[in-house]
C-alpha cells in the first residue's frame, strides 16, 4: 500500500522538477562559505530538522550534504498527531512523493518488528509530516533509497535504550544509515531558544543519550524529536560512534527576521 503525502506543496513543493531544484540548491555549499565544502562521507546517524524548506531546508540539506545515503535508511520521526500505535512502522509498499515512489524495505521493517522493537501500523503515520520531508534529500543523495519508516511517541529511556540497541543490530546487518528527524525549541525568543537548544545539543555532541532525554524532560525544552534522536544516540553508540558533528544550527528567526518568538533547528552527524 503507498503512504501519501501528507504536506506536499505545503512545507515543500509538489512540482518535481521545483522540488528537485530546491533540494539541490540546499544540498549545494553556503555561497560565500570562504572554504571548500567538507567531503561526503559515512555515517552511522543523523539529525536533521522538519519545518517548512523555507525555515529549515538550508541546515537539513547542509546536514544530509555531509554524509554518504547508503541503499537502506532507517528513518525515526516523532508523533505529533497522536494517532496510532506508541512506535509505529509503516509496514510495506512504498512512500508515494513528487521524486518518485520510496518503496519500504520489507526485510528490514519485519525484523524491526520482529524483535518487538515496533508495531506495524498506518495510521501514526498518515498524517505526520516529520519523517516525510526528509525524503526527498534521501531521494536527490541516492535515488536507489529504501527506508523503515518509525514514528515514535513519549517513551521513558529504559525503552528508548531497548529500541536503540535492537535498531543498532538491524542497521549493523543491513548497512543502513539511521536518521532521527526533530526540530529544536518551539515558539520562544530566539535568545532562550539558543540557550535551550545548546543544553540538548551539548549532550548530544557528548554522545550522551540518557543525559539528553534527561535535560529535555528536566528544563521542559520543547525538542519534538527527542526521543527518536535519544534512540538514535544509544544505537549509533552500539554501532561504535566516537564522535558526533554539529554542522549547523539556526532559527525560524533568520528567515522571517523577527527574533520574538522562533523555532530552533539542528543538524548533526554521528559517526
């Protein structure tokens, strides 16, 4: 059964000629960078924002831009609707979006389910958005891309280290690049918003994955993606991450130039 879009043409455009050109031109290096761009390489983890490509397009393609997209991805998103199953895969067929079909790697999201690391379930899906606008710079670094697709709701970090630990077991085995999809403070000044973000992102640079699900949940830092970025912690860690990258931070604020109330955005790599 194909997933269909559920924001396209809203938070990126529906023409895929538009589409393409827009991804390629984030993906493209920062001109005026002053530097020659940081060669692609492998990855055991990323995260990457969600928003609107007009807000977060520039740190998402920037991030993706960094790391070599293998022929399997393991994408985890946060639930923002509520519906369906506490960590739902979407079980088969394929992602429909305007690049193409992304078809679901069926051998990869059985055992992911197989070790009761997930429920198979469509309707957490249907209408989110987080994971979806990933897709199309998974498409444009490697068109030959198929995905497990998880969305995941609130889970206390005894879980969050069970799933992590089993996800690092299936990527080891598939090749698979992991990528959690969050978007940093919402709705603050962009001062508070920094502070915030450098508290979940200092954590996450140290490779601490506990102390981030920790920190979020103890200063109430409005991170949506939490906890498939504490997952992908522990199950990039499992697969023998040293070292975890910040390749760009930025906010809403610095598109729309008002600074009163903005959201914040990361790109990491782990590797």
């Amino acid at each position: 059964m194909e997933r269909e879009p559920a924001v396209s043409g809203r938070f990126y455009p529906s023409d895929p000629a538009d589409l393409a050109r827009e991804v390629r031109a984030y993906l493209a290096p920062s001109p005026g960078a002053g530097r020659a761009p940081a060669a692609s390489r492998p990855a055991l983890g990323v995260v990457a924002p969600h928003a609107g490509y007009v807000y977060s397009g520039a740190v998402a393609g920037a991030t993706f831009a960094r790391v070599e997209v293998p022929d399997r991805v393991v994408l985890l998103c946060p639930n923002h609707t509520g519906s369906g199953a506490r960590v739902a895969a979407w079980p088969g067929g394929s992602w429909r979006m305007p690049l193409g079909p992304v078809p679901v790697n069926v051998e990869m999201t059985g055992e992911i389910v197989a070790a009761g690391l997930a429920t198979p379930d469509r309707e957490a899906h249907r209408r989110e958005h987080a994971l979806e606008v990933e897709l199309p710079f998974l498409q444009v670094r490697n068109p030959a891309v198929s995905i497990a697709a998880l969305c995941v709701g609130h889970l206390p970090f005894a879980r969050c280290r069970e799933i992590g630990e089993g996800l690092a077991r299936v990527a080891r085995r598939h090749g698979a690049l992991l990528v959690a999809s969050s978007d940093m403070s919402h709705h603050l000044p962009a001062a508070v918003a920094r502070e915030k973000d450098g508290m979940a992102i200092e954590r996450m640079l140290a490779l601490d994955p506990q102390g981030l699900h920790e920190v979020v949940t103890r200063e109430e830092i409005s991170m949506c993606g939490f906890v498939p970025a504490t997952i992908l912690l522990v199950a990039a860690i499992a697969e023998g991450a040293r070292a975890a990258e910040l390749v760009r931070y930025a906010t809403s604020g610095d598109v729309t130039g008002d600074p009163g109330s903005v959201v914040g955005y990361a790109g990491l790599v782990l590797s």
